[in-house]
C-alpha cells in the first residue's frame, strides 16, 4: 500500500505516515452566531429531510438492526392443556390465559414440554458431547482457557436509546479475516482465525477447527430436518463466519457488574437478558457450544437456555445444559423466538458461530470506501488552490472513462468525501478506541495498524475539508460555486459536530466506571495544533453560513 501523500495527494491508503497539517493558516473562525446544529432554512431543510441527498452516514450501521425476514409463518402456537396456578391468589387459570406472569414456563420435568417444544420451537435442537471426539473437547477446553488468559476477553458497553451499560458478560469476537460484528451500537473487530499472521499454534486456530466442525453439523442438521413452513429448498446459510465467544461467572463472582434476576417469568439470575441475534443473514443458523467448570464428565446442568415465542400464548422453556453440549437455532428461529441464558453455579465459556452481514462491516469493505474518496482529493485541492475552473480540470486529468472523469459539481465531489470521511470516523477509528487500550493492545497483530491505516485516510479527508472550505470562501466573493455545494458542507460539517458531542457524552458514561480502567475509552482520532480542522467544528460552521450569504447575494445580482 503506497502512503496517502504521493506529490500532494495518492489514491492509496497507507499505514504508517506523519500526520497531515496544514499550511496555508488556520481554519476559519468566527467570533459570533454560533450554533450546535446548522440552521435548516431553504435548501438545509430539504438536505436535512432527505439524508441520502447530502449523503451523510448515519451512526448506527445500516446492517445492525433487526434482521430482514422472508414471508415465513412463524410455528404454531402451543395452547396448554392443563391451569396453571397464578402465584397471586393460589387460583388457577384457563388453559388459554396469555400473560407470561400466569402461563408460567415448562421445564423438562412438566409433562408437556416435549410436545411444546416440537410444535412451537420447530428449528431448536440439542446436541450431545459426544458428537464431537474428546479431542476436540479437550483442544477447544484449552484455546478458550488460552484466549482467556491472554486478555481478549472483556466487557462491551452498549449504548440502546439513551441508556449506556456494560454487558453482564465478558467477550471476543474471532473469524474471517478482516470481519467485524455490530450491535447495540459498538462494532466489534474479529481476531482472524486463519490468516497468514496467525501462528499455527495458535487458539484461535483451534476455534476455526469448531468452526469448521459445526458447519459441518449444521449442514446435516439442515439437510435431516426439512422444515413444510419454509419449503425444502430454503434452507438458509450456515457457513458461519465470525464466533462470538462469551465468558461468564455465577452469580457470587459477579462483583464488577452485578447480574439482574430475570422478571418476566422469575427464571433467576440472567447472564445474558432476552433478545434475538442481530445483524444476521437472512434465514441464518445459529450455533452455540456450551462448555463449564469440570468438562463433560461433570453432571453440573446448572446452566440453562432459555426460549420463548413472541405469540404471548405459547409458554417459555427453559432447557439444561451440560458442559460440551451444544444447541442451534436452525433457519428462520431467531426471527420468531427471543432466547436468554440464565445463570448457573459454575463459570461457562460458550461459543455462538453465526453467519454475520459482511456488506458493510468488513475492514476491505472500509478500505474500498476510503480509497475511493483519496482519489477524489486532488478534485478538492485544485477548487481551494485554483478555483472551480482548476477542479474541472482536475476532473479531466483523472482520466477518459473514470468516474471523476465526468466534471461532477463540487456540491456532489464534498459530498462523496464526506460520506466517507464520517463513517470512518464513526463507524470505525471511535469504534476501535471506545473499547479501551487492553482491546487496541490484544489486536495488536491484525486490527491496530489497519485503524491506524484508516485514520491516515480520515486525515487526508480532513484536509481534503479544508480545500473545499477554501474553495468555498472564494466562491463567496466570486459567486462561481453553487449554493448547493455551501449546503451540502454545512449539513455534513453539522452532523459531525452533533456525533462528536453524542460520543464524548457516551465515553463519559457512569457505566464505564464498572469496568476496569484499561477497558474505558480512549480519545482518538487526536487534532494537534496544526490540523487541518478543529475538533470542536462550530466555529467553522458559523463562518460557512456568513460565506453562503454572502455567495447568494452576489449571484442575485446577476
């Protein structure tokens, strides 16, 4: 990779180069009107109402929410045939009473738990340890107890609305080569389990071997047990591409963040709160290998999944495990039932191989976009330095047949860079320090020099910014750039001064107090004296305004 400043401006993304500053004074600045968000007024209000217009990149990942479904029933609801007692009055109710606080739940002990896991559970399976061969328990008892050991386990803090909390669990991510994983905004980057850095000996080698293994499974389990609801030939994917491995405590060891009893049933203690997986493929499997404190041959079963169906009448289950065992969710299940893991007596590694969306969350998906946008820098310098007469030709000398070969307004050029520059921002370099200097030091190999490649490119956009404005400031005498272009920049400019203020207030969330000090944010990207922006971007935005005034009273007098 060739570095980002090759004769001004490369195309190319590099790993290591100084930092970009910039040489021509400091940015603009005013002393008066400013303001936090820009003023939505004539073409701003309709950049604002139509996001995709100005092209900014929202905070939360496209792919992170709730899972596209196919038009597929979810199964049959299961009545119960028998009263259950409600807890308040020592009565029973009817056997179609829908509240989860009277319907109570089955266990393998209640004589109707077979049945109602057959007919509204259909996709839930259970394997046995034996499965798989002892070696392969064995191999897996020590890479787990092995990446454990060497620090990549630790708490994710979630952000959900306005609230911000650490998970109750510890976590890695592992799998394909530059994969990451979204949800609950936080991006979590994989430690690849197979590229050419990774030591042959190493565990997580050994985790793409259970990878691999219940792949092979899952295919099987697929193909043995077609599913009327969904059709023969839909069987959806189970090449399984990330594991997210969870480690997790009884409840007596969980001092840095206390467990919560599970309320809508009073199962207990839950390790791991009702939801269903996100950022998911359609239609996916989902794998989980459930491993505790003294191996297969214990008979502790302490541990339990828990299952329910977003019908409000068929009741939940809760289902023991014991260690080696492993369960899936098998096609369209995670669509229709919400699943929780209560606490057991034991510490409980367990290890939940999915099939992640890779459209927008990969490091070569991220590369692609920054390396794109360089390519467009030289287009920005030669509107600062030339005017809009340079960038046409700069347009012109990127080559017959390119994209920025076509002369594009200087409106559409800032808006293609800015896109670009605020998910890199966002999405990925405050991603990777949210989590704190343990997480930067144990992806030391693979993610930390990548984050540093990217933040070389958001640099070079940085100063790509600060030509635009200049070409901006000129146009504001010349009247020669369009309006278009001074609001395109205030409404990006705009949204990257509300998601810097949304992220400091997350990074100094009460909830990171919980965690220990080297799992808390870091702040970075950092802005030195000399860069060619602020961080605090207000005053930028304030001068912009007064130089679109100024740009559409000289082009009214025309």
């Amino acid at each position: 990779l060739c570095s980002p400043i090759a004769g001004g401006v490369g195309t190319h993304m590099g790993k290591k180069t100084k930092r970009l500053r910039a040489d021509d004074g400091p940015a603009p600045r005013a002393a008066t009107g400013v303001t936090k968000r820009v003023k939505k007024s004539g073409a701003s209000t309709e950049i604002a109402r139509k996001k995709s217009r100005a092209g900014a990149a929202t905070d939360v990942a496209p792919n992170s929410g709730a899972q596209k479904t196919r038009a597929v029933p979810p199964p049959p609801i299961y009545r119960r045939l028998h009263a259950v007692a409600d807890p308040e009055d020592g009565g029973s109710q009817p056997e179609d009473a829908t509240s989860p606080a009277t319907s109570s739940y089955l266990t393998p002990a209640s004589a109707e738990y077979t049945a109602c896991l057959a007919q509204s559970y259909v996709g839930f399976h259970v394997d046995e340890p034996a499965i798989f061969s002892m070696d392969m328990h064995r191999d897996v008892t020590g890479a787990l107890e092995a990446l454990l050991a060497a620090g990549n386990f630790h708490y994710d803090v979630l952000a959900a609305g306005k609230s911000v909390n650490p998970t109750f669990v510890q976590r890695t991510l592992v799998g394909n080569e530059g994969m990451t994983y979204h949800y609950q905004r936080l991006r979590i980057f994989a430690h690849p389990w197979g590229d050419e850095e990774t030591p042959v000996d190493s565990p997580l080698r050994v985790v793409r071997r259970l990878n691999e293994a219940l792949r092979a499974r899952s295919r099987k389990l697929l193909r043995d047990s077609p599913d009327p609801r969904v059709g023969v030939e839909v069987t959806g994917s189970c090449d399984f591409n990330v594991t997210l491995i969870n480690f997790m405590e009884p409840a007596h060891r969980c001092t840095a963040v206390p467990l919560k009893e599970e309320s809508q049933y009073g199962m207990g203690n839950a390790s791991v709160s009702w939801h269903a997986d996100s950022s998911l493929q359609d239609m996916s499997t989902v794998a989980v290998y459930h491993q505790t404190e003294g191996g297969a041959g214990s008979a502790d079963n302490s541990w339990r999944v828990a299952l329910k169906t977003l019908d409000g009448v068929t009741p939940a289950l809760t289902v023991p495990l014991r260690s080696h065992r492993t369960y899936y969710m098998l096609r369209d299940f995670n669509a229709h039932h919400h699943h929780a893991v209560l606490t057991g007596d034991t510490s409980r590694f367990s290890s939940t191989h999915r099939v992640a969306v890779v459209a927008r969350d990969t490091f070569q998906y991220i590369k692609g976009r920054c390396e794109a946008a360089l390519a467009l820098l030289p287009v920005l310098k030669a509107a600062g330095v030339e005017g809009v007469e340079g960038a046409a030709g700069a347009h012109r000398r990127k080559g017959k047949g390119s994209r920025a070969a076509t002369g594009e307004p200087l409106a559409r050029t800032i808006q293609r860079v800015g896109e670009v520059h605020r998910e890199v921002e966002f999405q990925w370099i405050r991603m990777f320090w949210l989590q704190g200097t343990r997480h930067a030091a144990s992806h030391g190999g693979y993610w930390k020099p990548r984050v540093e490649e990217l933040t070389q490119a958001w640099d070079a956009m940085e100063l790509g910014y600060r030509w635009a404005l200049a070409a901006l400031r000129t146009g504001a005498q010349t009247g020669s750039v369009e309006v278009r272009a001074y609001d395109v920049t205030l409404y990006l400019l705009g949204e990257i001064a509300e998601a810097r203020a949304e992220h400091a207030k997350r990074c100094t969330s009460p909830a990171y107090i919980l965690v220990p000090e080297d799992c808390r944010p870091v702040d970075a990207p950092l802005f030195e004296e000399k860069a060619p922006l602020p961080y605090d971007l207000r005053p930028v935005i304030a001068a912009l305004e007064g130089w679109r005034a100024r740009a559409v009273r000289v082009q009214g007098r025309r």
